[in-house]
C-alpha cells in the first residue's frame, strides 16, 4: 500500500482479557477517503480493535498512528478530540432527551454564560439536512424510529470535527432504503477525504459501499483485500477459515423436517391485538414446526413476541395452549407454561451482564423453580457445561462475567437460558442480529434441531433469507397488521418481498 | 514469587480488602496510641473491654446493615431504618408497660408483635417501590419523615422507661459474651443462608444488574423486591428492641437517629455498590464493625465532640478511596509497570 494517503494507522496491536486473548499482533491501515470493512467473526476482535482506537481499551503492545504521528487515546472523549468518532451497533444516546441536546450533549454553545438554545437547534437542524433528514429537533430522541436515531448518531459524530469515523454495524436495524440512503451520507462523507471504518455483517452492504475489507479472525488478522479482487466466496472462507458446506445442508434438514411436521396444534391466538401497537390477528403454531415472522422494522414484529410472552397485555382477544386458555400472561407465567423469549434487544432485556455465564444461563430455569428450590452447585454446573458445549459457547468457563463474552456468545448464553427450561414454544425475536455468519449458521441450525425435536418456533428475522431457510410457514407483518401467511412453495424471496411492500407503492412513500 | 504476587493481587482487587484494611489501621492506631485499648478481662464470669464494647453498641449497626445491603443489592436503599427502630423500640415499650418488674404481656408476645410490626413497615416501603413504583429513596423517606412521629404517638411524647428486666438483657446481658452478640451471629447465619442456600441472592443480584432482563427472564422481581424490604424492616426491628433494652427506654426522637445513614455507609464501606448487583454480607458487617470502633476510638482517644465528625469522614473517605474503580485503576497500574524492573 503506498503511503501517500494514510490516515490511521495501527501496528502490531495485541490485548489480552482475562483469559481471552483478544488481539494478537494486528495491523490496520485506514486511507483517506476510504471506506475500509472491517469483517470477521463474532469474537474475531474487530470490537476489540475499536475500542483500542477509541481509547475505551488500552492495548498491551503496538503503535497508532494518525497523519503520521503516534497518538494514545485515553478514552473516548480524547478519542474524539484527535478525530476519531465512533457510532455504535446499539446506540449510546439519551433518549429522553431532544434530538437537538443529545447531538450537543457535553459541548453545549454559551452565550453570556448561559447555553444558547437557538444556536444549538438551527445548527442541529443544518446537521441532519446535511444527510437529508428533517424532523422537529426539539423533539424527544426517543419518539423517533431506531433509524432516525442512528442518523442522529452519526450526525453527532461528524459534528464533532471526525477525521475518522467508525460505524460499527449501523445498518442493523435499517430498512433497505434507509441503508441506501446512508450509503449516499457515507459516499459524501469520504469524498470529503474522510476515513471510514464499516464494520458490518451483511456482505452485500460490504461489497456496495467498500473500497477495501481487512479480515479478523481469532483475534489475528488474515489480511487486507481490495473488495473490487476479493470474491465473496473467499471473503467468507476467510472469515470462516473454512468453506461454506453448512448452508446447503440446512435446506435438506429443512425439507425432512417439513415432512415431519405434526398437526396437533399448540398454541392458537384468536383476534389479539392491543390498539397502537398491532391490529388484532389470528395464528396457529403446532408442535415441531418454526413460523417465520417477516416484515420491516416496525411493522409489528417485535409486538407480536411481546403479547405472546405476555410482556405487553392485550386488550382483545386469546391465547389459548393445548385448547385453554392462559391469559393474563406475564413473563414468570408464560415461563411456568413453558413458553420462552429471547427478546430483541439483547443489551437492556437479555443479559445480565454482571453476572457469570453460569448464572445467566440458569436465571430462567432457576426462575421457574422458585427462589426455595434452588439447584445445587453440581447441577448448576452440570447444566451449564453441557450448554457451553452444545452451543459452542466461546468462554474458559462458567464463571466468566458475560460482559466480557462477545455479541454472538451472549446471544447463545441467552439461548441456553431458555433451552435450559425445556420450553414447548420459543419466541427468538432477531435471534441473529448482529452476530457473524457462523455463528448465524450454527443458529439455524439449532433452530431446525429443536423444531425436529417437536418444539414450536417463533422465528422473526430481518433477513429474509434465514426466514426463508429456517420457517416451515411465515407470517408477513406490515404497518402493526398481519397481511398474510405463506407456506409450502409461496415461501420464497419474491413472495414475501411483494406480501410486505404491497401497498408501500400507492402508500406516501 | 509470581504466585505470591497474584496472590496479593487478587486479594488487593477483592471488594474486602479496603474495609479488611481500615480496619486493620483503626485498631493499629489504637495498639499505639489508646493505653488499653486491647484489655480484655473476666468479671462476674463476662468478658469485658473496649473490643467487647465495640462489638455491643455496634450491634444494632450491623443488623440494620445485613438488611440494608440486601435492599441495596437490589438497586434501592431504604432511609428508614432508625425510625423503624424507633417504631419497633416503643410498640415493645408500650406493651410491657412501666410497672415494676413485671409485664403486662408475655415478652415472647410483645416481640412477636413488636417485630410483625417492624416487617409491615418494611413491607409498607416495598409495596411503595415494587407495586406502585416510586423511586426507593422517595418511597423510604415517606417513613423516615413519618417514623418518628408514629413512634412519638406510640410513647405519647414521653420517653417509655422500661423496668423489666428480662427485657434489658436482650440489649445489655451476658453469657460470658454479650447477648447481642450470639444475636448478630445468630442471623447474619439465617441471613446468609437464606439468601445463599436458596436462589434469593442470585434473583437479588440479577434484579439490581438488569431489573428488565430480569422480568424477561420470569423472575417475578416485585415479590423479591416486597420481600427484601421486609426483611430490611425486620432488621431494623431487632435492632430497635436493642437499642430499647440497652437503655431501658424508647426514646421516640433519638432511638436510631442518623442510623440509616451509618447503615448504607457500612454497607458501601463493605463493597456493595449503591447501584445494586453484587453484595457481601460479611463486607456490610466488617462496615459497621468499621464505623463502630472509629466512634468508640474517638471516644476513648478523648477527641472533641466536635471533631469526630470530621475524623469519621476523613475515615470514610480513605476506604471509598480505596474502593474506586479510578483509584484502584492508578494504584495497580503503577505496581504492574516497574515488575520487570523489580523481579
């Protein structure tokens, strides 16, 4: 690589956890002007690799370098003083505040000591119309889409004079179009002679928006590619380190299961619904079977999840299992009634991070028990040890804090939590967001393993291709309503892309 | 060499070791400076001295302490624990009655009632933070505003003097050790088997990392919650007929006093965090044990009124030091910089 244009470099970096080594010698260069991916697994060390740059974690060895002089990022603030912004996977925003002070937030403008509101909205409105977005920013954060509140991320980051800026899996929870038009900021941005770090899971936004990938994988680096030479096959072989057999083979576990499918139902819902979260509908999951839930962000996926495990209550409508009825429903009910959820947002509902992985996994199971009886330390750790192997959970043991796993792992320690109560119907709701494709692999497949084993399925996914791989029937949402259910062959790409933008077209767009 | 050093490490890191330290130091300054501090002897068949002084009037300390941290580990805290103790000290009071070595009522019953009141405060609290969702400082203020004036229409405005004295050892007897003692003993092991030996401490720590993760995970938080501040009341309870029995009164408006305060303290001193999680009973009770020996080395050391106030801060402050993340960060990055150098 030629030097004319570096930006960022980093040399050697290596940092260790306890028990985890988490970078090994890795070098990155980013260039000016660049769109740089940065790919691997999860647990490859690409957070690892940020949190060095962004000051959040010191390193034990190596060197960075920015415009050619050494630099030491203390924290992020620093971090940011130097020019380097970072906008997170889930984001770092105060919601209860406006669009306009969380943009400003700690670097307010004075006038005559005191802050200066009018200074602050009409820049913050400026800000956003720089990447094409209007909207009342003396409005709460809060009230807007998970979208607009990545949009006003970035839009804080570059405010904050950023030479480099990094975004780590922004496109998570965006809609294509959303993508598209964030794609159309960052194009802008690097034509402005900014370097941008892409950390992304979704190989086509890769391959649409870089100019070069750099590979992680056990926290060392395989290399740096041109992405216009670099096939996608060898990018995931790559990243993998081995070639991609599983996913063929999970289309054939999927057909056998189909077959297998039996027709006593297990849970039927009739008319439920609760006014301004979702219209009222009506399914049936049998035993064995995964139903895919299908539908953009927002269109009332997450919603359904909620009634069904009873973390929102109706307000028509039943819920019946084997033919009775169970409502009201309350989590610590739909556990006792062996219905499980491993919620959407992984972060705030789902892992308890200061606590082992140990206790994380038994919290439900222990739960459902009761506080009285509790499980003595030999089956606790039995358990436990038995969900580390099976779901190939990467920690030295139980009793590590589940902070210090990655994205991928607590999402599985999440998963062992409720396959550790045995449950009859499991709810995932975006089981795979933001984890890597082999760990997603190793998702679906336990997903398919568990619905042979005749436990019902609630999968809702925004990639409509692990629905399609993994449901043997899919619910099509759109605008807080069920619009369809496919099965058999409807179940294909085209069918359920025309089911959920039906009337997108003649809708305001 | 290197196992040593570890060694040494994981112990500096243990939340323990600040309060194991100030500790260690109170009574160090003592072994230097205050002539008999250490004097332990035999009379009437009763061990005495100002160790065995500490342990008495810091009793009342710790148990509101073991309660406190229990509440705390769930991300709350309760500011009413002296006025429950005062509440506590004058139902007992009322129901002996001021006659002379006798009482209107059995002294089992009077406790039994005493404590089922002492548990309804702490339930009171509960409900007000779990069912109704107030904010625990909030909620808990409610009662520690309007504690002592239900403990003042309890005693009618007087001081209950109490003249039974079955009741008096309870604060103040012996069995070669004090009483109070065998009682503190006595249910820091109930506690910490209750919460140790069923999942309660498990549920308690998960509620105070993530209450929400925990909802999801079907823990039914608020029943915990509801029962961790009735066991916060209940302690409070204990130590109210303690600091009744060992002045022979109920003192509406003193009993307790500032106690809430010295409990979260103990509590914190003793490495629970205030924003909930993990928690260590015994780290609550060195805590108390800390507070305690400071005021009584005050005492013995002849400082001024005035100035022990001022040393117990500067104490508090030392250990908090010792505890925070950023001063820790500073301590132990400078001892594994020179190891290269110094091996």
């Amino acid at each position: 690589m030629s030097e004319r244009d570096v930006l960022l470099r980093m040399k050697s970096i290596s940092k260790t956890f306890p028990g985890v080594k988490a970078l090994s010698n890795v070098d990155f260069t980013l260039e000016r002007g660049e769109v740089h991916a940065l790919m691997g697994e999860n647990g490859a060390g690409k957070s690892t690799l940020i949190k060095v740059l962004t000051g959040v974690e010191r390193p034990e060895a190596g060197v960075i370098e920015l415009e050619g002089r050494p630099i030491f990022p203390k924290d992020p603030h620093h971090a940011q003083s130097l020019g380097i912004s970072a906008v997170y996977q889930e984001i770092n925003l105060c919601l209860n505040l406006s669009v306009a002070e969380n943009i400003f937030i700690g670097r307010e403008p004075l006038k005559f000591g005191r802050i200066d509101w009018k200074t602050i909205h009409q820049r913050a409105q400026q800000l956003l119309e720089r990447l094409d977005i209007r909207l009342d920013v003396q409005q709460s954060l809060g009230s807007f889409s998970v979208a607009i509140q990545q949009m006003v991320a970035i839009a804080r980051a570059l405010d904050i004079s950023a030479k480099v800026l990094i975004l780590d899996e922004p496109t998570s929870c965006l809609d294509a179009n959303e993508v598209e038009r964030l794609f159309q900021v960052m194009r802008r941005l690097k034509s402005e002679g900014l370097g941008i770090i892409f950390i992304s899971h979704f190989l086509d936004q890769v391959y649409a928006i870089a100019d070069r990938i750099t590979v992680l994988r056990n926290s060392e680096q395989v290399g740096c590619y041109s992405a216009a030479t670099l096939p996608r096959l060898e990018l995931v072989s790559k990243m993998l380190g081995k070639e991609l057999e599983d996913l063929e083979g999970l289309a054939r576990v999927k057909q056998a299961g189909t077959s297998r499918v039996s027709k006593s139902t297990l849970l039927e819902v009739k008319n439920l619904g609760r006014i301004g979260k979702l219209q009222p509908f009506d399914l049936e999951v049998n035993a064995g079977e995964v139903v895919g839930l299908a539908g953009l962000l927002g269109s009332g996926r997450t919603e359904t999840a909620q009634l069904l495990f009873g973390v929102e209550q109706p307000d028509s409508g039943s819920i019946k299992l084997d033919g009775k009825e169970i409502q009201p429903l309350s989590p610590a009910k739909a556990l006792k009634k062996k219905i499980g959820l491993c919620p959407e947002n992984r972060r705030s509902d789902g892992v308890v991070p200061e606590l082992t992985v140990r206790e994380n996994i038994l919290l439900a199971l222990q739960a459902g028990r009761g506080w009285f009886r509790r499980l003595n330390r030999k089956q606790q750790m039995e358990i436990t040890n038995g969900y580390i192997r099976a779901l190939n959970i990467s920690t030295p043991d139980g009793e590590q804090l589940v902070k210090n796993l990655s994205g991928g792992n607590q999402q599985k320690v999440i998963l062992a939590r409720w396959l550790a109560t045995d449950p009859r119907l499991l709810i995932l709701d975006e089981p795979t967001k933001g984890i890597d494709i082999g760990a997603k692999t190793e998702i679906q497949k336990l997903i398919l393993a568990l619905a042979r084993d005749g436990k019902a399925i609630v999968f809702i996914s925004s990639e409509i291709d692990e629905v399609i791989r993994c449901s043997q029937r899919v619910m099509v949402l759109r605008d807080r309503q069920k619009v369809t259910e496919l099965r058999g062959d409807q179940i294909n790409k085209t069918w359920i892309m025309q089911s959920i933008a039906e009337r997108v077209s003649d809708g305001p767009a | 060499m290197d196992r040593h050093n570890a060694g040494w490490r994981s112990l500096m890191n243990s939340p323990l070791s600040g309060a194991g330290l100030a500790l260690l130091l109170i009574m160090a300054f003592n072994l230097f400076f205050t002539p008999g501090f250490f004097d332990i002897r035999i009379q009437d068949n009763q061990l005495r001295g100002s160790l065995i002084d500490i342990l008495v009037r810091g009793a009342p300390l710790m148990l509101m302490a073991l309660g406190m941290t229990l509440v705390i580990a769930t991300g709350g805290v309760d500011l009413s624990v002296g006025p429950v103790a005062a509440i506590t000290g004058a139902v007992a009071a009322a129901l002996i009655g001021g006659q002379l070595n006798v009482t209107q009522m059995p002294l089992s019953l009077v406790l039994l009632i005493a404590l089922l009141i002492a548990i309804l405060c702490g339930i009171w609290n509960g409900v007000l933070v779990a069912y109704i969702g107030i904010q625990p400082i909030v909620a808990t203020l409610i009662l520690m505003v309007a504690g002592r004036g239900i403990a003042q229409l309890i005693t009618q405005g007087q001081i209950l003097t109490i003249y039974y004295p079955p009741y008096h050892f309870l604060g103040a007897g012996y069995w070669f050790l004090p009483f109070s003692m065998y009682l503190v003993i006595a249910i820091f092991i109930l506690i910490s088997l209750f919460v140790r030996r069923t999942a309660l401490g498990l549920f308690i720590e998960a509620i105070g990392v993530s209450a929400s993760a925990s909802y999801y995970s079907g823990i039914n938080e608020k029943n915990i919650k509801l029962l961790v501040y009735g066991l916060c009341g209940l302690c409070a309870g204990i130590a109210g007929i303690l600091i009744s029995a060992n002045i022979r009164s109920a003192d509406a408006n003193n009993a307790g006093l500032w106690y809430e305060l010295d409990a979260i303290l103990a509590v914190v001193i003793g490495g629970t965090a205030l924003s909930g999680g993990r928690f260590s009973l015994v780290g609550s009770l060195l805590g108390a044990l800390i507070i305690q020996s400071l005021t009584t080395t005050i005492y013995r050391f002849g400082v001024p009124p005035e100035v022990t106030l001022v040393v117990k801060a500067g104490v508090v402050f030392t250990v908090s030091l010792l505890q925070a993340p950023g001063f820790r960060k500073l301590k132990l990055g400078r001892s594994v910089a020179p190891k290269g150098v110094a091996q």
